[in-house]
C-alpha cells in the first residue's frame, strides 16, 4: 500500500487530467513530472496513463527539504521510492532542481509527450519550469500547471501571473487551452 503524509492534490484533477491525456493511453509515452514529493500524482499517471511497459516518467525533485507548504514530513524520498517501487522500471527519478536538470534534457534533445509544472511555487520559478518543459515537448503534447490561485509567503510572487504571462507568450493551441481546478493546460500545435 502507497504511504502518502501529505493532503491529496491528485483526486481533484484526475477528471482533467484523464481528458487532457486521454491519447496517450496504452501506448509508449514520455512524460515529465517537476515537483514529485511523496509520489501521489506520480503514482497516479504510472497507473491511468503510463501504462504501457514501453513508458518512461521522468521525476524531477531535489527532495531538499524545502515544500512549498514550509513543512517537510519525515522521509519523503523514502516514501516516493516505496510508493514508486512497483513501477520503478517506467520511472527516471532525477534528484536534482529543474533549473539545472531540464535544460541537460533539452541538450540531449529529449522529446517528451507530456510535462506536470508541480515544482517550486514562485513565479519566476514557474516561468522557467514551463519553458523549459515546452521546449521538451513534442508538437501536439500538453503541458499543466498547478496551483494558479496559490499564495505564498509574503514577497514571493505567485504561480497565477506566470501562467497568464505563458498564455500570452506561449504559441499553444487556443482551441485545445483549458484552465479547470486551478491548473492551466496548454497544447503545442501540432506541426
Ligand atoms: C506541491 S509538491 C509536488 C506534489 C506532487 N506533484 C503531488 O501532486 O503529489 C512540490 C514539490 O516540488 C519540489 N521542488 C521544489 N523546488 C523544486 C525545483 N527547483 N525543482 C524540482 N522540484 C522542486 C518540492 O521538493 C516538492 O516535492
């Protein structure tokens, strides 16, 4: 049984998520997770959409130590490897921040399916997770972030301003954009 310490910030979204990945399913998919923790939402897409043995996720955390609640709970690299555990061979754990591990994966040209922008919760940090993570993906693959109306500490910027700066900037599809749950999904055109 998966051990998870931290509230649930999977169960609300899987709704979207489902129709967001809904064409990935049974095949051989690429996707990126920024931001893993205990592993609940990484447990979530290895089950409903990774499913196929060809799959790969990559996990992207420092486990540092640092949630973006102020709390860390225990062991939780230890818990997101037990949790991770019956799936470990579709899992690429990269203990590293997203700034120095997503562009090493951009210069070997890695092309991935879809992106979850669960990191850091600041905005300059969002904006730099979400550009990096687009460069990655391929065209017709979709990116989300969470967590548009979340507050921090005071004088930290939150992740809202970052996602409406990426959906001016970004060259997404408009037909295909959606904002549901408090995260907002882009879709790269497809070439
Ligand atoms: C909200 S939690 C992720 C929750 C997880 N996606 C879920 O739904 O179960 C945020 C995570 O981002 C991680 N994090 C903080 N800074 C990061 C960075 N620069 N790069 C990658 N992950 C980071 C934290 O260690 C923490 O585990």
């Amino acid at each position: 049984m998966p051990t998870f310490l931290y509230d649930d910030w999977t169960s609300c979204h899987t709704r979207n998520w489902r129709r967001w990945l809904a064409d990935l399913v049974d095949r051989p998919v690429i996707g990126v997770e920024v931001g893993a923790l205990e592993g609940r939402s990484s447990v979530w897409f290895l089950e409903n959409v990774l499913n196929h043995p060809g799959s790969r996720l990559y996990c992207i955390d420092p486990w540092g130590g640092s949630c973006y609640s102020g709390e860390w709970r225990g062991d939780v690299e230890g818990r997101f490897d037990s949790n991770i555990a019956p799936y470990r061979n579709r899992v690429i754990k990269l203990k590293a921040q997203s700034f120095s591990i997503l562009p090493r994966l951009i210069c070997d040209k890695l092309r991935v399916d879809f992106c979850y922008v669960d990191g850091l919760h600041e905005g300059w940090a969002v904006l730099m997770d979400a550009l990096d993570c687009w460069r990655l993906l391929r065209p017709g693959g979709c990116m989300f972030l969470d967590d548009y109306k979340w507050i921090g500490p005071k004088g930290t910027i939150s992740p809202g301003p970052a996602m409406d700066a990426l959906k001016l900037i970004l060259p997404h599809d408009p037909e295909r954009f959606d904002f549901a749950e408090d995260q907002m999904c882009f879709f790269k055109p497809k070439e």
